[in-house]
C-alpha cells in the first residue's frame, strides 16, 4: 500500500553573501538543528535580489520565497 | 519587498509566501530559528499551486517590470528625503499610499494585458476573465488605448473588440 507523504514544504531562499550566507554556515558549524526545507541561492547583496526572482521562484513550483540578509 | 508583499495580497496569492529576515553573520542560532518560522508557516499555508494562480502571478510580475513602478520604487529616497528642487517632499506614508495605488492600478492593467494576450476580447469578457468590475476594466482600458497598448479590432454586433498592441 502507498503511504500518503506529509507536505514538505519547498522553500527558495536569497541569502545574502555577509549576512544570512555566513549566519547560515555558523548555524551549520554550531550543529544547530533546522528544517531541511530551504534551497538556497547565494547572493552578494540582498538588493541584488529583483522582484521578479520572487514571481519567478512561485511560478517554478516552490511554495515560498524567503529573503535575508 | 513591501510592494511585493502588497501585489502578492492584491493578487489573492497572501503576503505570507514572500518573507523577509534580517540576520547577521554572527546570529547562527537566529538564522536557524527564522529557518524554523519560514517553514512553520508555508507549512500552514500548504502547497503553491502556481497553475491555478497562472494569471495573477504573471500579471504582478508584469506590473513589477512596468515603467511606471521601476521609476516609482528607484525614485523613493528622492521624493522621501531629499525633495525636489523646491525642496518640496512627500511624507513616508503619503508616498507609500501613492505607491500602493499606483501599484494597484499597473496590477489592473496588466491583468487586462494579459488576457488580451491570449486574442481579442470585449470589455465583458475581460472582467469575466479577470475577475475585476466591468468599470474598473473600461477605466484602465482607457488608460492603456491612451499609451497605444491596447485598441479597437473590430465590432462584434454593437459590442466592441479590443485587443492588445
């Protein structure tokens, strides 16, 4: 029988290259546990992040887009 | 990102799918716990289904690549803090107003656009297809015939055929 999956939600995050970039690899090194549901892309700068990526991320399937930096 | 927040509530998509953290590269343990929030809360809003929300999504990101908004959103620390050249300035929330019905107004139109896109419609059948008020759509309409986006194709009976340019 098929066992019905739980919803996994797909996250796009922005991360930026000084900020959440670095945050993220401490959080890493520190062995912090988080939810394995983002797909992260690394920018040099929040601002380098265009309104359109976010359309662009929703019309790509995930379900959420998250910006930090 | 606070107007696309606004576009994402404006095209029934929810703000909640675009959000915003700030985190230092110090804060590891902040940034799991926004991981942990983030997640949290797509998990309850459930999955995206971007098919059913085909035209909106395409229509705000239409009304985000359009002139006037680009213009708008580069121009907001001119008009904020440092004014014109008679010193005149817009306070923070007047301008932000200003954004948001400017932004709702390009949302509008990039709707009717967008259907035309598909081939030539009447006014009614472009409210149908957008859901918008049937006077919403002759306004905006107007506007875009103005800006040589959109014109008259034919006559279908006494009804009006307009299409996209």
């Amino acid at each position: 029988m098929e066992m019905k999956k739980p919803f996994e939600p797909k996250i796009l995050a922005f991360l930026c290259n000084w900020c959440a970039y670095a945050g993220a690899d401490l959080a890493g090194v520190s062995r912090l546990q988080y939810p394995p549901t983002l797909r992260s892309i690394r920018v040099m700068c929040s601002g380098r992040v265009d309104p359109v990526y976010i359309t662009d991320g929703l019309k790509s399937g995930f379900d959420s887009v998250f910006v930090s930096g | 990102m606070e107007l696309t927040q606004y576009l994402l509530d404006l095209s029934g998509i929810g703000r909640n799918r675009l959000q915003v953290r700030w985190v230092s590269a110090a804060e590891g343990q902040l940034f799991a716990e926004y991981v942990t929030e983030v997640s949290d809360i797509t998990q309850k809003l459930g999955p995206f289904d971007p098919d059913k929300f085909e035209l909106p999504l395409a229509a705000v990101e239409r009304t985000l690549n359009s002139a006037r908004i680009r213009w708008l959103l580069g121009l907001t620390k001119q008009i904020t803090e440092q004014g014109n050249v008679y010193n005149e300035k817009l306070k923070k929330e007047d301008f932000k107003k200003m954004l948001h019905r400017a932004a709702e107004e390009e949302y509008q139109k990039a709707l009717i656009m967008q259907v035309l896109e598909e081939r030539p419609l009447s006014v009614k059948e472009m409210a149908e297809k957008t859901g918008l008020a049937v006077y919403t759509v002759s306004l905006r309409l107007n506007e875009l015939e103005r800006c040589n986006q959109a014109g008259l194709k034919q006559y279908s009976g006494n009804a009006p055929i307009f299409m996209g340019m």
